[in-house]
C-alpha cells in the first residue's frame, strides 16, 4: 500500500507478461489518480521523447511552475526542449555517468552509516530529511 504509483505499469508487465510485446500499458485508475500511459518499448519511447516532441501533461506545469517557470527540460517541450537537450546530452553519455559512480557510492555510503545509526537508536524517525539530504548530495556530486 505504501508503494508510488509510477510503479504500477512494472506490477501489470509482471503479472500479465502477454502484455509486455504491445510495448505499453495503459492504466485509468479513476477516481484515484490521472490515467497513465507506461511505454516500454523502445521505438515507441523515441516516438515521445524525441522528433517530434510531444506536449508534457499538465500535470508537469502544475508542479514545475513555481520553481522553474516551465522553463526547463521536463516541461518543455519542441525547439526549445531539443536545443537545452543538446546542451545536456554529454552529461548524460554513458562514459560521464559511469565516471561519477564512485562518487554517488561514497555519498551513499555516508547515507547507509546515517540509516545504521538511526536503526541503532532505537528511535522512530522520519526518513525523509535524510533522504532528501542524500538526494541533494549526490545530485550535487553529478552536477558539480
């Protein structure tokens, strides 16, 4: 029950594997959530992802409003998605990311002795400040 929703298409692929070959999954979870169109073939994720671009949900733009103004490659898309794209592209090249793997393994080393204190303690704590910090410090690790 505690599971995130984003989550569910990979339970569907799992106990239905005949769905797998369509490619996709397609989920209406009406009242409790926005339907959800899962892709999980390839080709058909360079259809969304790439030429042409599709519109995000607007979902995206209600939550990404605020702090970015819409302005940034989650929610934008067409010529402006694909230049800031290009921009990006070598941070996301296999070589980069596998060059920062020993950092993010140190930062989640520090995390894992955070949590076996924590577990030591005794005491019922929220994860959520030392996860986000967690969070915080690898993506600072990638982008710095």
């Amino acid at each position: 029950r505690d599971t995130a929703g984003q989550i569910i298409p990979i339970l569907l692929i799992d106990d239905y594997p005949e769905l797998r070959p369509q490619g996709l999954v397609c989920m209406d979870a009406w009242p409790l959530a926005d339907p959800m169109l899962a892709v999980f073939h390839p080709d058909m994720i360079a259809q969304f992802c790439q030429d042409p671009s599709m519109p995000k949900s607007p979902l995206l733009h209600s939550i990404f409003k605020d702090f970015t103004g819409c302005q940034d490659l989650v929610c934008s898309d067409g010529d402006h998605w694909k230049r800031w794209r290009t921009i990006f592209n070598p941070g996301f090249a296999n070589k980069n990311i596998l060059s920062l793997v020993p950092s993010f393994i140190e930062e989640i080393q520090i995390f894992k002795d955070n949590l076996l204190k924590i577990a030591a303690s005794d005491n019922v704590v929220s994860l959520i400040t030392p996860a986000t910090k967690a969070t915080c410090d690898i993506i600072g690790r990638a982008v710095l």
